[in-house]
C-alpha cells in the first residue's frame, strides 16, 4: 500500500492508539535492510541524520522482508 491510503490509515492508528503512544520515524528506507548506498551524502549533516534513523531503526524487529515491508522487489 502507498501513497494517501497509506498515510491516512496511520492517522487513523494514531488517533485511536493516542498519540503519547506513537513514534514517527520517516527514513529514505528502511536501513535494517538496505545500505545508504545510492542515498544522497549532501549536504554535511546527512551523515549524523542517517545515523539517527538507523539507531531509531535499530529498536524494532524486522517483522518482514524488505520486499513485503515495503512493498518494493529486493
């Protein structure tokens, strides 16, 4: 699933969970499963922001595949 049905069936799962129970993390892609390889290195900070994802990242299980995760092929 993409695009607006996708996001607007997360609003709908905050809402009900309560906010003080979500955490939003928006990366390029998933960085359990794929390298930065191909992701832009500018401008400087990049790097650092990349590297917070993936420690947020880094606290949930992979539950799926890349490719059912994100519903691209690998």
């Amino acid at each position: 699933m993409r695009g607006d049905q996708a996001i607007e069936e997360l609003f709908v799962l905050a809402a009900d969970v309560g906010l003080e129970n979500v955490e939003l993390i928006i990366a390029p892609r998933d960085l359990r499963f794929k390298d930065r390889q191909g992701l832009p290195t500018a401008p400087a900070w990049i790097g650092n922001l990349y590297d917070e994802i993936q420690t947020a990242l880094d606290k949930f299980p992979p539950l799926l595949s890349n490719s059912r995760a994100t519903g691209l092929a690998d």
